[in-house]
C-alpha cells in the first residue's frame, strides 16, 4: 500500500526485484495506491510498463490500510502472499526463496513472519 511514499516505494520494489533476480521464484509485485500527491501514481506507472511482473492498481481516494491490501489480494495469482509495507528494508539476498522453502515444507503452518530488525537496532 503506497500513500504519498514514492521513494520508499519505488526503492523497496527496486529492491525486491533485485531480490528476486538472485533467486529462482518467478513473482508478482502488487501495488496500491491511495490517491497519492506526490509524484507516486506516475512513478509507479512509468515503473510497471517497464516490469511486467509489476501490477498497481490506482485508487480515487485513501482507502486507508485494509482495504488496499484485500484489494491486492484480490489480484494476486501466486501460490502465497508477502504482504511488505514500502518502508521495509528489503535485503538483495534471495530471501524470498527461504520463506517459500519454509511453507512448502510444512503444509500444516499457515502463515509465517520474519524477524523485524527496527532502525534502533532492537528486535
């Protein structure tokens, strides 16, 4: 979900495409926009014509939190779901790889969440 964020959001998705070069998944990206005024409705679709695993999808008004992500939900083919706020430092590492590694090989667990590593350094 990207609400007045262009440069977190196009700097995450850089980095998760950068990611994902390193790996072996073939993914989708599924963005939400929430009426931005800062340059991020162009940015981000300037940014999807040139990578067409990029979907965004434009809303008339801020949708708030929720309703943006059942929205991406809604248009997502894969396998599994990552929801990733745009404020997230994406690692260039395949570490997407890792986390389909872990549901594939435990089919009864349902969901999983990654360690949050915050700016102070706590955990």
């Amino acid at each position: 979900v990207s609400y007045n964020t262009k440069d977190l959001t196009l700097q995450c998705i850089t980095k998760i495409q950068c990611a994902l070069s390193k790996g072996t998944l073939n993914a989708e990206i599924i963005i939400v926009d929430n009426n931005s005024h800062d340059g991020s409705s162009e940015a981000l679709k300037q940014y999807a014509q040139s990578h067409l695993n990029v979907k965004v999808i434009f809303n008339s008004a801020n949708a708030g939190f929720g309703k943006p992500n059942n929205q991406g939900l809604t248009q997502a083919d894969g396998r599994y779901v990552l929801y990733l706020n745009s404020d997230v430092f994406v690692p260039e590492e395949p570490f997407l790889d890792a986390l389909v590694k872990q549901m594939d090989e435990n089919p009864l667990q349902g969901a999983l969440t990654a360690r949050v590593n915050l700016a102070s350094e706590a955990i």
